[in-house]
C-alpha cells in the first residue's frame, strides 16, 4: 500500500488525467440522457472535453487551466449549455489555484467562483422558485467555491509557513556550524599559542645551557655538570606544561589532574626570570604597585608575554645583551614592560608578524592582549633595543 501511494504522489499528472477522464464519462452520460437540444448536445462535447482537461492538467499548469475552465463557463452561457457534471471543474481549478496557482490565479478564480452561481441562475431560472428563494439557492451554491478557495489559500499558507521554518532552521544550522568552525579557529589559536609559548621559551633556554656546558666541558666539569641539570630542570617543567595543556584538551580523564602544573601567573615571573638569568641573561626585574588577585586570563596573558618577550631578547639580542622587565599594578590596569639594549629583531618579525614561519610569537602576544581588552606596543627602542609595553585592563575577580 505504501508503495502505491508513493508511486501516487510521484505522478500527480497520472492521478489527475484519471479524475479527469473520470469526469468526462459523467459528463458523456450525462449529454447522451439529457433532453436538450440536437445544438446544445454538439456544444457541450468540446465543453466537457475541455473542463476534463482542465482536471487532468490543473497542477501541472494551474493559471492556463483557470483561463480554459473560464472560457468553457462563457461558451456554456452562450450556447445554452446547461449546469452539468463537468461544471465540478471550476470548483477544483478555484481550489488548484488558490493553492498552488500565481497570486493573480488565485484572486481571478475566487472571483469567477462566486460570480458563476449567480450567473447560472440568470442564465437558466428556475420557474418554480420565487425570487427570494432563487437568492437563497444562489448564495448556497456559492459556498462551496467559497470554502474550496478558502482551504487552497489556507494551504497555501501552511506551505508558505513550514517553508519559513525550515529555511531558518537551516539558516540557523548553517549559523551554527559557522560558529562551530569560529570556536574550533580559536581553540586551534589559543593552543598554537600555549604550545609555542612553551616550547619556543623552554628549548631556547635548553639550547643555551647546552651550547654553554659543551664549551665548558673540559675546562669547567662542574659548571657543565650544573648546565646539564639546568637544562634537566628545564625539560622537566616544559614536559609538565605540555602535560597541563594536554590535560585541558582530554577533558574527562580523571585521576590525572594531579600530574598537570597550575596555569601560569604573574607569581612565577620571579621564576622565570631566575630561569633566564641562568640561561646567561641578566635580567632587571621589578614589581611597582600593590599586587594584588587578577582575573585568570589576565594572568596567564602577562606570564606569557613576559615569557616570549625574554624568549625573543635571547634569540635576537645579540651577545652581551641586558632586559629590563617592569610589572606596574594601577587602578584599573596592569602595565607591562619589557625592553633590552641589544640588537633588537628584523623589522619583518614585529611589522607583519614574520616572514616564513617566523615572528609567530608576536603574533600570539598580540592575540593574547586582544582578548583581554588590552594594548601592545611592539617595535625597536630609540637607542637601540627592543621593547614590549602591553597594557591589559583589570576588572574585579568575582
């Protein structure tokens, strides 16, 4: 049965020359029956073939099938061709149309509907009925157009409404999706960014001790023999990072979170700083202002650009470079500042965040800082140098 109606809806044409056809045999019994003239009898034929068109073809081309249902009511008028079975027609075409037809279609079909009673009562009176009756049997026979126009315009409506919901539930799909692929940017960045924060600043600082325990192995086995445990420690706390970012990513392994550091702060700058005095940099540190609770993001953003800026004063400073880092606590702000007296970098690595894979770590302080809120200023010192001064806005931790 299913696959009968299938085949049904996929062939409304089929179905419709069917009721078509099907008219037409009424209509034949009814013109053979009939007692009206030998003229009449020839006129109604074309009229009942063209109103059986008209059902067959109604969805298929809905306005042009108005137009002949219209054109086989005047010839009807005109040749005396009375009401008949075929008349069924003009109340499907009216309901076609006010459903499926062109705007135009529609109004044109509730307008002949309600107008086709009236003149068939004209046209053939019935001489039994006084007037009063003859308006009462007019206005009955208009019901029905009435109502088949009004339930193909409530159709139409439906359609239009359901149409409206699934286009914006696709829209809103297609949003979401969009905003899917926006967070899964942004979590991408936000891991490049903790991926080269720690291992850009942790190997550059192993690098350096084992350049510097490789020059002094023979000389100085105990100065090698403290490079190599500097440079232990050091991967030891860069495995420990990655070990706290991964950590993040594989939400819902638990009983593993006790292997994975805090998040950095600005209460490990000290650390660090000692980290990159015993790389070989000697570092100015000072804390200006009363320390006091940041929100998480501001924190981590701080460590993270003190981190890079030391990190790109080693890789680009030059030998015998100095840095000097400011952290300055203000009412509704938190002043960072770090600059040096070397070499400072390339112009390319700070003006469009580097060339061939290089200046990423310019890139990511100035993500950081925008999603703070914040300011970065980036560029060479007048006197030679490079300097870094962030400004990251405070707001009450809650």
């Amino acid at each position: 049965m299913q696959r009968l109606y299938d085949f049904l809806r996929r062939h409304p044409t089929a179905v419709d020359t069917f009721w078509g056809v099907l008219l037409l045999g009424f209509s034949g019994l009814w013109i053979v029956t009939d007692t009206m003239g030998h003229a009449e009898q020839l006129t109604a034929v074309p009229v009942a073939l063209a109103l059986g068109t008209v059902i067959a073809l109604r969805r298929r081309v809905p306005e042009r099938m108005l137009l002949l249902a219209i054109a086989a009511g005047v010839v009807q008028l005109i040749a005396d061709v009375e009401v008949n079975p075929a008349d069924f027609a003009m109340l499907v075409i009216v309901y076609t149309n006010a459903a499926n037809g062109a705007r135009w279609a529609s109004w044109l079909g509730l307008v002949g509907g309600l107008a086709a009673p009236a003149l068939a009562n004209a046209r053939w009176p019935d001489d039994y009925m006084t007037g009063w009756q003859s308006v009462v049997a007019t206005v009955f026979m208009t019901v029905p157009f009435a109502l088949a126009w009004v339930l193909g315009d409530s159709l139409r409506t439906r359609r239009a409404y359901y149409a409206q919901l699934e286009e914006r539930a696709a829209r809103l799909e297609k949003e979401r999706e969009a905003q899917a692929k926006m967070a899964v940017a942004a979590e991408r960045a936000r891991i490049a960014r903790e991926l080269h924060d720690v291992v850009a600043h942790n190997v550059s600082v192993m690098v350096v001790q084992a350049d510097g325990a490789a020059y002094v192995l023979d000389a100085a086995p105990d100065q090698a023999k403290r490079a190599l445990e500097a440079i232990s420690g050091t991967g030891r706390q860069a495995l420990a990072e990655m070990r706290r970012l991964l950590g993040v990513l594989r939400t819902g392994e638990s009983g593993e979170d006790s292997d994975y550091v805090p998040q950095p702060d600005v209460g490990q700058l000290d650390e660090l700083v000692e980290q990159v005095r015993g790389a070989g940099l000697p570092v100015d540190f000072a804390v200006q202002g009363t320390p006091r609770p940041l929100p998480s993001g501001v924190e981590l953003t701080a460590y993270r650009i003190v981190q890079e800026a030391l990190t790109n004063t080693r890789k680009h400073g030059g030998p015998d470079v100095g840095a000097r880092v400011r952290l300055t606590y203000g009412d509704g702000e938190l002043d960072l500042l770090v600059e040096d007296d070397g070499r400072g970098a390339r112009q390319e690595l700070y003006e469009e965040g580097g060339a061939d894979g290089l200046g990423h770590g310019l890139i990511g302080m100035r993500e950081r800082v925008g999603m703070v809120g914040g300011r970065l200023d980036a560029g060479p010192r007048p006197g030679g140098g490079f300097r870094v001064s962030a400004v990251l806005p405070l707001k009450p931790v809650g």
